[in-house]
C-alpha cells in the first residue's frame, strides 16, 4: 500500500452526518469505496461522472453500489469526500450546493445556492425581500427582524455567504433554526450566539495566501489524511463526531495524548 497520498485527501463533516444515516451494510460497503478512491481515485469500478446539473462544476459522483453514491468535490490539488446517500437524494444535495472559500473569512464553506432552497421552501423565503411580504402579515404588528440592525461587513465577518446576507437580516424569531439549517455551522452558531446574548465574535480573518482548509473554522468540518494507513486507521474507528471534528484547541491536545485515532 502506498502510505502518501497524491494529492490532498479529505473527508467532510457532512459526509459522517450522511455516513451514519445508512445501513450498516451500506456503511461497509461505502468505507470499502473510500478506501479504493484514496488508492486510486482513476479506478473504473468507481464509475465517476460530473454532476452537470450542480451549481458547481467541480462536485462529482462515486458509485459504492447500485443504489449508494459518494458525492465528491473534485479539484486539481485535492478530493473531498462531501456526502453519501441513495443515488436520487445523493445527486440532490450536490444540486443545491457549492463548496467556496469566504470572501472574508478565509475559511472553506460548503453554502447552500439560495434559489434553489427559496423554490424548495416559499414559506421559509416570504419575507426576505418586502414585496414578497404577504400583505396580511404587512398590516399585523410591526415585524421583529432578529438581525435587522446587523451591517453587511458584521454578517460576512461571522462567515455569512454573501447571497445569504439579506435573507439572514430578514429573519424573523419563529423561522430562525429552518434558516439556520441552511447555512454553513460556524455562520449559525454565531448568530444562534447573538440571538441568545446579544454578543457576536467575528472569526480571525485568514491571511491571503493561507489554505482555506486550514482556517479554524474549516479544520472543524474538514478532515485531512496524511498517508493510507491513517484514513484506514479512521474509517476503522467509530464514526462519532468527538473523535474527528473538535474545535481546534481541543483536537491540539488530542493529538498530543493519542497516537492513532482516539477510541
């Protein structure tokens, strides 16, 4: 087995949420495709294809069976491991995403395409703009935005994608966690925060040139693996997210006191 790997190698937060959703038929099955993509992301019996219908170009499918798909995020330098699901459903969840660096944060987020989620959920969407504000809420009591008096540049700092700027500000209490759903975590655990306590901390800015997969917001939800006999290690080991995805300053000290992954 080749212990390095050709290019970066990754494993998404979302796609251990997805992961655990499965069987555990699928799961084998699917752990047994991880590795074979690490090996050799080329093979034929993965059957990769573009997922043309996504907002961006560079999501992928893998096929584990004849019904489970990896959804992968495929670029020159490296290959992120996105999400797992049944094939209509895996292809879906690509459909309605992009994975982008944060024009302000510096952190790599994977963000929900507005449009898509205002045609899956009108409701959710009815006040982000005033004209779509249904006439008989108008004439009710005066509306409470949760995060009307929050400025452009204080939202981005938090991580808020920009298409996502108005909607947030336009939130009312009652639709706050339907809306949170969709945006990236760090974004709506910072507003979650300010609703809460009235305080919001902005994340560090990363430098220009810095990897936006090693910002800390990004080391939260994004995992990288060095050499094959770590990944093999990982997909060996319960999938519970305290293992894998800590906070930075908690996974320092994890690595200081394992060697290996944490049981």
């Amino acid at each position: 087995m080749d212990n390095h790997l050709k290019m970066d190698f990754r494993l998404a937060d979302t796609f251990t949420d997805a992961l655990a959703r499965l069987p555990a038929q699928d799961q084998k099955a699917v752990k047994v495709s991880v590795m074979d993509l690490q090996l050799d992301p080329s093979a034929p019996g993965l059957q990769m294809h573009r997922i043309t219908a996504s907002k961006d170009p560079n999501f992928w499918s893998a096929r584990v069976n004849r019904d489970i798909r990896l959804i992968l995020h495929k670029t020159g330098a490296s290959l992120l491991v996105a999400y797992v699901d049944h094939h209509d459903a895996a292809y879906a969840w690509a459909e309605r995403r992009r994975i982008e660096t944060h024009p302000r944060t510096g952190a790599v987020q994977i963000v929900e395409v507005r449009e898509r989620v205002e045609e899956a959920q009108p409701d959710l969407a009815r006040w982000w703009t005033p004209e779509e504000a249904p006439l008989s809420m108008v004439a009710e009591a005066p509306i409470r935005f949760l995060f009307d008096g929050l400025d452009d540049e204080v939202l981005l700092g938090v991580g808020v994608p920009e298409e996502w700027l108005t909607p947030v500000r336009r939130t009312v209490e009652d639709d706050f966690f339907d809306l949170a759903e969709h945006l990236p975590r760090e974004a709506a655990e910072a507003l979650l925060e300010y609703a809460s306590t009235g305080r919001l901390q902005a994340a560090v800015p990363a430098a220009a040139e810095a990897n936006p997969f090693e910002h800390p917001d990004a080391r939260r939800r994004f995992v990288a693996f060095d050499n094959a006999d770590e990944l093999a290690a990982a997909l060996e080991a319960p999938w519970e997210k305290w293992s894998i995805f800590l906070h930075p300053t908690q996974r320092e000290v994890v690595a200081r006191r394992y060697n290996g992954p944490a049981r």
